[in-house]
C-alpha cells in the first residue's frame, strides 16, 4: 500500500499495541489536516473513475468502541459517492446460519467487486474481539491463533486479486464514550440506539479493548495495514479518514477509462442522421 507521510503518521505500530498510546485527539496546531469538503469531493471524483474502470476495488473496515460514530463517519464519507458503486455493511453479533459457518463466511458476500467501494461497519476482525468477551460457541472450541491466520491469509488473498484493504480504528477516550452514551439517553433522537447489551459492553468494555489491541497487532499487515485515528472529536475523525480514503482511490483509479475513438464516431454519426448536431 503506498502512503503519504499524512497517512503514515496514523499507522498502528506494532511496537505501541496498547491504545492508550495514541492520541484520542488532536490540538488544533498538532497536524494541518485536510480541508474535510475537499477531501469528501476527491472521494466522489475518484470513486467514480473507480466505478468506471471497474479493475479495482477498496474494502473501508471502521472498528470502534460503541459511541465512536462509525455510522455518522460512513454517512460522511458517503456525500458525494455514486451508489451505483458505493455501499455500506453493518455487522452485529452471528446468529442463526452465521453461527454454523465458518466466521468469515457471513462477510463473504458484502464484498466489493471490481468498480466497487464497500464500507464495513464492524467486520470479520469482531470474531477476535467481540467473540472473546461474547462467545457464539462453547469457549474451548476457539483457537485465536487460527482465527488470526485466518484473516492475515483471507486479506492478502483480497489484496492480491485486487481489492485495496482500508481499516480503520476509532480511538475513543473513557470520558467521551461516557459523554455520548448520556447523550443517547438525553436527546430522543439518539435513544432508540440505547440497548440492554450496551450497559454490558460499558461494563467489560476493558476487556473489549484488551481484545482488539490484541487483534490489531495479529492482523495488521504490509499489504492490510491498521490505521488509528483520534475519535474524540468528530469531526477531526471524519478529516483524517476522509482524506485517508480519497489518497487510496487516487491510487486504484487515477483516470478514467480511455475511451474507444472509433465508437464515438458512430455515435456521432447516429445523431447526426437523426438531425442531432
């Protein structure tokens, strides 16, 4: 994956696994982030060529702690794509024919094809974080190492036939995950997002966190890497993957397709028969 020394400067590294080692936000002179509009223009631009080459694709993972906004971020990111080509996934805990496949079978069909930008809230990576805290299976039936293998050999195996993998984790601070999980009780237009489950998840959300610097550090890759991006404020968040995203498209799709002269002569032809001039 080719990278700009921005995009660089939010790569997990192996050697800091722990969260609490990156920033939850930045200071409004830490880093000239790019202008959000522009950024969200790009990705609309380049999607579209993307779609029109239909050669590559481009997975955007976005993984988080509840309260993150991973929804409000794929909106964001979504502006000005063209839905022909673009389209978002959310995943939450397996159930029914899920539970007896392999884990990384219900993701399999939500895939993006060739043209296509795929959006993945949650992903195959919360089979070794969420499953670790909420097992689907009996606990002694897992093997982690497997899993993680599983997903190295699964996203290389995407990268290599042409899709362009982008993961993203929302790193939040205890305070703000507190402060927007009042906030959904307060306002009614967030309410109906509060569950039971998400008192459980406040409660182990220690453990939850534990599990995906673990995971993190397994499955981040060369060719797949992780990037962690400061999600106190939202709208920094949205900057940073927004111009993370447009900088990948430019790569997959930098132009479009050239064009076949000799069929826009027949067009031309047609229309100037039919007294089109």
């Amino acid at each position: 994956m080719k990278l700009s020394a921005f995009a660089s400067s939010f790569l997990f590294d192996p050697k800091k696994p722990r969260f609490r080692d990156y920033p939850t936000q930045l200071d409004d002179d830490d880093k000239a982030l790019p202008g959000l509009e522009s950024s969200l223009g790009q990705i609309g631009e380049y999607q579209r060529r993307l779609w029109a080459n239909r050669a590559r694709a481009i997975l955007l993972v976005v993984l988080g702690p509840d309260t993150s906004g991973k929804d409000s971020l794929i909106r964001t990111l979504a502006t000005y794509a063209d839905p022909a080509g673009f389209h978002a996934w959310s995943f939450s805990r397996p159930q029914g024919a899920e539970i007896r496949h392999d884990f990384l079978w219900r993701v399999t069909p939500f895939l993006p094809g060739f043209g296509e930008m795929v959006a993945f809230n949650r992903s195959h990576h919360e089979a070794v974080i969420a499953e670790r805290v909420w097992p689907v299976h009996a606990p002694e039936s897992y093997n982690w190492d497997n899993r993680y293998r599983s997903i190295r050999n699964f996203e290389n195996h995407l990268v290599e036939e042409g899709t362009t993998l982008v993961k993203i984790w929302l790193n939040l601070s205890e305070d703000e995950h507190r402060e927007r999980l009042v906030k959904r009780l307060d306002k009614p237009r967030k309410r109906w997002k509060f569950d039971k489950s998400d008192i459980d998840g406040w409660e182990k959300r220690h453990q939850y966190q534990v599990f995906a610097e673990e995971a993190m550090a397994a499955t981040h890759t060369e060719q797949a890497p992780w990037f962690v991006v400061p999600g106190d404020r939202k709208p920094q968040a949205r900057a940073i993957v927004a111009a993370l995203l447009a900088e990948q498209l430019q790569h997959l799709a930098p132009e479009y397709p050239r064009e076949d002269q000799a069929v826009l002569d027949d067009y031309r032809r047609l229309l100037a028969e039919s007294g089109v001039k």
